[in-house]
C-alpha cells in the first residue's frame, strides 16, 4: 500500500491524463461510424449540446467526487453517503467489464500498425482480411497480449511516472497526427461534400436514437460512470482549478472527436458515397477504411499513420480503465500497485479469451443473440453506465445536494459560471435521459421496439 496517495504533478498532467482517457477508441473508432450511421450533421448536432450539458455535469460531478473524497470510485460513494456503497461497486464493475475486451481490440490495432509497418496495405484491404484475422485462434490471443502488456507497464509505473508522463508524451503526438491526417483527407477531390454530410445537420435524419446514440456516445468519449473521472480526480491536488480543466478536457475530446470525423468520414464519402458510410457500423475502421486507403493515393502512409494514432489513443484509455481497477483494488484491499496488476492480468485473461475467441472458434455461442465481446460491450455501455450516471445523479442532486460538488469545485475562490446549468442537469434532466437510454437501449435490443 502506498503510504501518500499518488498525485499528478499539475494541472496540464491531469488534464493530459483525463483528455487521454476520454480520447480513445471511442472517439477515433466509434465517434465517426455513430456519426454515419446517424445522419452525419444532425448527430453532431445532438452530440455538442450533450456535451456542453449532460457531459459537463458528470465530468465535473465525477472529478469533484474523486477529488473530495482523496478515494477510487469503490470507497467514494460510500464516504459521501454510507447508503451508497452499493454505487462504488458497480461502478468499479464497469472497467472490470471493458478492460479486458478494449485489450482485444486494442489487439486489433496493435495488429494492423504492423501490418503496415510491413507494407501490406492491399492484403489489409482484402474482403476477408479482418475477418480472417479474429476469425483465427492464436494470432488476435497474441496481439491482445502485447497490447494488455504494454498498457499495464504504464500503470505498475504509478501516476506519475506512469501515466502522466506516457500522456504528456503521447497527447501532443496524437494531436498532431490527427490535425495532419484530416487535412490531407480534406485534399481529396469530392472531400467537402463528404464534410457538409458530416457537419452540416440534416433534420429530417433526426430521431430518438440520434438522442441514443450520441448520449452513449458520450459515456465512451469523456469516460463517464466508469470510474475513470473519480479516480483521476482523487489524484488532483486541492489547489487546482477543476472549472478550468473540466472546459479544457471538454474542448480537447470534442476536438478530437470531431477531427476524427474529418480524418474518416469525407475519405470514406469520396469512395463509397453516403451509402457506404450509413452500412459501415464498427467495421468502419477495420474493413472500410483499408479498401479506402488503398485507393488514395499515398494511403499505405496514411494508413500506417492513421493506425499508429489509434495505438495511441487506445493505450492511453486502456491505461486509464486499468488504473481505475487497479487504485480500487489498492483502497478496498490495500494491496500495492503491482499485486492489483497482477489482479488485472487474471481479470483480463479470463474476460479477454472468450471475448477474443468469441470471433472464431466460439463464434456459435451467443449471449442473447450477442457474440461475447459484442453482449460484454452492450451490457456495459447500454445497461450498467446509465444505471451508474443516474444514481450518480441522484446521490448528487437529492441526497448529498449539488452544493456538496459545487463547494468542491470553488474551494479556492474560482468562478463556477455554469452553476446554474450544472445543478438543473444533475437534478432533472440528465436522471431523465439516462432512464430513456436504459428503457430504449433494452428494448432496441431485445427487438421489443424499433426506432
């Protein structure tokens, strides 16, 4: 057990780890297919306010928890209100679900940036490449363990020299390629009618699962009710400005989030049209995209720059659901850091193999029509994160009062601007649309209701 709870140096360190967090696979991979899937403009659109209003709410009730309480998400509840407890829990159960089938797709990554790196760009762009990929029963295993390695390395560094200094270094660099590749996919002739699809919304492509999607959404891209935000917080020093880092973390994911739209979405309209981008879904990355760099020119350079930016994004949200486990196991059970990843390895070993295998030789087993990786992402995205952002909510807004958060936030004297704006939200409007997402993400699923 450490003897001070670690710290991130400053406020740049934090927020680097925090933008790091929320970057991820969910807004390089999964923010553009939602986007096409959902209208382009108009799922944009929904999204932005989200993320001025629900986003903003959690973000800065999650890291004003963790920075409160000095606690990991399993004990922090349970010192704001003992009846609580039961939220810690279920909260630290949600990474423990995603960490070890993000390692497998983080695998996937990892195996395309060599693939690359080797100059294989048409055999990537092959009809069943992908599919033969995770099809197979050792070769996904292998680069799910490279990936698992690598990430938890960071973390057995700790907070600072783990994780803070892996985010510094990769944040710029992900920034960079990501601004470098968008404008190149901007140069390709037709590239702009690709970007009106994108940013220009279209009302009449709007519905209750454009609302859905984009809240959903959200939960991947600022790393919402997973624990993560609590646990970042609780490395904060006092003296930092939350208002200030909340805004600054809120700009860089919905940069990104929207950059990566642009490095994806017009590149894949001018070879495909806005057909292929609606059938695409999450085989955007892994099979669109290689028949589309393919066909650019220079794309086995985009390619490779492309998917060594995505390694990069999704380390760093690896690392951050990790660390989640790893600071709870570290508080509940005061073990030390390494004995918690090794606690994580297990976890991942026995979550990760089936969800891997679940591809190939597992492919006929189905949990409620789901492979395993796809019932595992479902059951943690559509069912235990609203049922964790709302009870969040209601322990902030009726139960300890938005007052407890909001002193946090103003402990040294700064200006809380959206005040007003964060108590409405906590109260009513965010424990509304969470219920709406559960009820409707449900009975979508369960084929009860088609939307």
């Amino acid at each position: 057990m450490e003897k001070k709870r670690s710290n991130f140096s400053g406020g740049l360190g934090f927020v680097f780890a925090a933008a790091g967090s929320a970057v991820g696979l969910g807004n390089i991979w999964r923010f553009p297919y939602l986007a096409a899937q959902y209208g382009g403009g108009i799922f944009i659109f929904v999204y932005l306010i989200l993320a001025v209003t629900f986003g903003f709410a959690m973000l800065t009730a999650e890291i004003a928890i963790g920075r409160k309480t000095k606690l990991s998400p399993v004990l922090a509840y349970k010192k704001l209100n003992s009846k609580f407890g039961f939220l810690g829990v279920l909260a630290v159960i949600v990474p423990i679900i995603i960490c070890p089938y993000y390692c497998v797709i983080g695998g996937w990554v990892t195996k395309y940036v060599t693939v690359y790196a080797q100059g294989l760009a048409t055999q990537a762009a092959g009809d069943n490449y992908f599919s033969d990929f995770i099809g197979n029963p050792w070769s996904p295993l292998v680069f799910f363990l490279i990936f698992m390695g690598l990430s938890v390395c960071v973390i057995l560094l700790g907070v600072k020299n783990g994780i803070e200094k892996i985010s510094k270094f990769l944040m710029p660099m992900l920034i960079i390629l990501t601004i470098g590749i968008s404008v190149y996919a901007l140069t390709l002739p037709g590239a702009l009618d690709g970007v009106a699809y994108y940013l220009v919304p279209d009302f009449s492509k709007f519905s209750i699962m454009t609302v859905a999607g984009a809240l959903g959404q959200l939960f991947y891209s600022m790393s919402l009710a997973m624990g993560i935000m609590v646990t970042y917080g609780s490395y904060t020093k006092n003296e930092i400005n939350l208002t200030k880092s909340v805004n600054q973390i809120e700009i860089f994911d919905s940069a990104v989030a929207l950059l990566a739209g642009l490095m994806i979405i017009p590149a894949v309209y001018v070879f495909s049209g806005e057909a292929g981008l609606s059938k695409s879904g999450p085989g955007l990355m892994f099979m669109t995209l290689p028949k589309v760099f393919d066909q650019m020119p220079g794309g086995d350079i985009v390619a490779l720059l492309f998917f060594i930016l995505v390694f990069f994004a999704a380390i760093t949200s690896a690392i951050s659901i990790m660390e989640a486990i790893v600071s709870s196991l570290m508080d509940k059970f005061h073990v030390k850091r390494w004995v918690g990843c090794l606690i994580v390895i297990g976890l991942c070993l026995l979550m990760g193999i089936p969800s891997s295998l679940g591809n190939g030789i597992w492919s006929d087993f189905k949990i409620f029509g789901m492979d395993i990786l796809t019932f595992f992402d479902f059951f943690s995205n559509s069912i235990l994160m609203p049922i964790v952002a709302f009870f969040t909510c209601i322990l902030i807004g009726w139960v300890i009062k938005p007052k407890t958060i909001t002193d946090e936030v103003t402990r040294n004297g700064e200006a809380f601007k959206r005040k007003g704006l964060f108590n409405v939200i906590i109260k009513y409007v965010a424990p509304i649309c969470l219920i709406i997402i559960l009820v409707t993400s449900i009975l979508t699923q369960c084929g009860i209701i088609t939307i």
